[in-house]
C-alpha cells in the first residue's frame, strides 16, 4: 500500500482525531509557553527544587523563545508545553537520584555500540535488530521519555510511565495515521538517545520538532561535549535502575557530531549507515512536514523542505569532513543496499567488530526478528520532488560529496 500525502499544506483531521485535538486546545491557556510556569509546574508535579547544573536556562529560553515565533494552533501549544515540563521533571529527578546515589558517577560505560546515520538508511531497522538477542542494553520508547521515576511511583507494577506512553502513542496514531508507514512508534520500540540529549535542552530533536531556526542557529554554535557528557551521565543512572552492561545506542545527530561522540564515549564502536541520499531527503521531509501537523494549522510546505535540504547537506559535508576521526579498528560504514541483501550478515560482522560473541541463541533471535519484520510490510509513503518545490539536479550536487565518499 502506497499513500499520498494531499493535506500536507492544510491538514485535516478524522472525526475520531479532532475531538482530542479541540479538547487539548482548550487546555492552551493553562499550559503557556513561559520558563518559569514550566519550572514552577515541574517542581509541583515531582516535590524537587534541584534542576541540576543551570546552564541549561539560556538554551531553554532560546527554545521557547523560537517557538513562540511559530503561529501554533491550542493543541500544539499543549503539547509543547507537555514535551518541556517532562524535559524539567527527567532534570528534577536524575539530580535527586544523583544526590541519594553518588555512586552512580563511578560506574563505567563499557564500549558502547552507537548506530550513526540519516532516516531511511536503515538505521531504526539495524537498531532494532541488534537489539533483539540480550546482548545490550537497550532504552524503549517509554524509557526514553521518562529515564527517572517519579518517587512516589518507584517500583509500581504495571510501570505507569509505560502507561502514560501506551496514551500518547494511541493520540500519535490518530492524530498522524500514516505516521507508522515512514516511522514506526508503539510504547516499547527501541528508542534513540536523542531524547536524552533533549534532557539537557542541546539537541538536534528540537529542529525535528518544530521549524526553529533561531534555534539552529544557537545550537550550531555552541559544543556540545558537555551535552553528551549529560547523556553518559544519565546512560549510567539508567543502568543502575533497570541494569545492562553495554549500551546499543543510535542517532542521525552523531552525523555531524563525530568528534564530540568520540571525546565523550572513546572506546565506542561506531557503525555508519550510507544510502542515496536524494530519496532519503525526500523521505525525510516528508515525515517532518506531515508531523507538523501536531502543532500547525497551516504548515510551509517548501520552506520546511528547504530548510531541511540545507540540514542534510551540512550534516553530511560534516561527516566527509570528521568521518577519519574514528578509525577502523573502531566503525564500519553499512551501505542500505549491504545490509538489505545480508542482513544475518551484517549484524554478524557488527558483532565481530564490538567483540561480541554472535552465538546461536543471537542469531536465531536476529532471525525471527527478520522474519517478522520484512521491509514494507506496513506500506509506504509516496514523495516527489514536485510536492515540496525540490528540484533533483539540485539535491544530487548539493549531496555528491558525500556520494562520492561513502557510495562510489
């Protein structure tokens, strides 16, 4: 099954869909987009006061202050407002388990196994593979969203943050129905990193989110090695509550962020995924575009587009440039084409890399994962260059580069 995206520039909601939308709309006027009712709302909802290092503030005001340059409808409001408060409560809550469990800073990451490459080059599937045997630790949807318990609520069976999430991703699947054909959410998926660095108020996830490019511009100029020393820290106090020995980690942010991943985490194995990139572009401005959905009424089309071809060229110029930085005793580059033909293969040769055993129980887990998750079983999306104002001569110069290094 193939769809057609028709309402990307004016989006139209089910019946089922627009109730839950109104409601949440009439919700915006207790749910502003200010830092200090954020704050204020946070301490309330975990009974802190202690949001750990405060550097983060300048970098939450810059956010909040580009999305209050968007013309967002109530319910995009609400659900901004949702995102930041649960980024302040995860604050809240690791620096009090930081204070009751110093302990945690003297425990040591081993090797982490870090999945680097755009959307659409094979990255969630890698992910999810390799994540199927028990050979790393891996962090769900809901985890990823909600790493900390809140005190009252430790130890509680079912976990009411898997919970919560099981709401949120029933909302995602009727608000964006066809969400699931270009990116496919449930409660317990394996989930990346990203949302961790969001933790910290320093991450490429918030551009994903909304188009802010006051905040690209803050983001791009600053380093972001004590962003990803925020996420070690937070990694460690994970694996103190719920366990794990070697993290399986994974995001398209690392793309351009090679040298901070290596100062930060300097013994990690590094696996980058390649594809052409003109298909993935559109791929993935498709899903941006759609997403937008959740907070815009009228969403610019070939702006967003153009905004994103822009990103993708600097990422990828960013990995030509840094890729030697890791070398070859420590990465692999995966061409998609690679991994579809052999994909029992690649997570072998993965697992060699790493200096993991890839034994039988690994591979007939890899095996049944593969054959319950064949490629399009859900469908796809259709994108053309015409639907966001693109032109392909354009996108294969801006991105020959990078072809030229990773797919010759």
């Amino acid at each position: 099954m193939t769809v057609r995206l028709e309402d990307l520039a004016l989006p139209r909601f089910s019946s089922q869909a627009q109730p839950i939308l109104d409601m949440m709309a009439a919700m915006a006027p207790d749910c502003p987009l200010d830092a200090d009712a954020l704050h204020a709302k946070a301490t309330a909802d975990t009974g802190l006061t202690d949001f750990g290092p405060a550097d983060y503030r300048e970098r939450l005001d810059v956010y909040l202050a580009a999305l209050c340059e968007i013309d967002m409808h109530g319910a995009g409001v609400v659900n901004f407002h949702g995102q930041l408060l649960q980024l302040l409560k995860n604050r809240l809550l690791l620096a009090d388990l930081l204070a009751r469990h110093p302990e945690i800073h003297d425990i040591e990451l081993s090797s982490p196994v870090v999945i680097a490459g755009l959307p659409r080059t094979g990255t969630t599937h890698l992910h999810n593979l390799l994540a199927t045997p028990a050979t790393f630790r891996t962090m769900p949807y809901w985890e990823s969203n909600e790493p900390f318990p809140l005190p009252a609520e430790a130890g509680l069976q079912p976990d009411p943050r898997r919970t919560r999430m099981d709401v949120a991703v029933s909302v995602i699947n009727l608000v964006m129905p066809h969400f699931v054909l270009m990116h496919e959410m449930t409660t317990d998926h394996v989930h990346e990193e990203i949302q961790l660095l969001a933790n910290d108020f320093s991450t490429m996830l918030f551009e994903t989110l909304a188009h802010v490019p006051r905040w690209r511009d803050y983001y791009q100029s600053h380093d972001q090695t004590p962003h990803y020393e925020y996420l070690a820290t937070q990694l460690k106090a994970m694996q103190f509550l719920r366990g794990g020995e070697r993290w399986l980690l994974k995001s398209p942010q690392h793309l351009e962020q090679v040298p901070v991943l290596d100062r930060v985490f300097p013994d990690s194995i590094v696996v980058f995924t390649h594809r052409d990139p003109v298909p993935v572009a559109l791929s993935m401005v498709a899903m941006i575009t759609y997403s937008a959905r959740m907070h815009r009424s009228v969403v610019p089309v070939e702006q967003t587009a153009r905004y994103w071809i822009d990103r993708l060229e600097q990422m990828l110029n960013a990995l030509v440039r840094d890729r030697d930085t890791i070398g070859p005793d420590r990465s692999i580059d995966v061409r998609f084409d690679d991994f579809m033909a052999d994909e029992l293969g690649v997570a072998e040769r993965i697992y060699a890399l790493a200096g993991a055993s890839f034994t039988e129980e690994a591979r007939v887990a890899v095996a049944d994962y593969l054959a319950g998750h064949r490629r399009g079983r859900l469908g796809s999306v259709e994108a053309s260059f015409e639907m966001f104002g693109l032109d392909e001569a354009d996108l294969r110069a801006r991105f020959a580069p990078y072809v030229e290094r990773f797919l010759r």
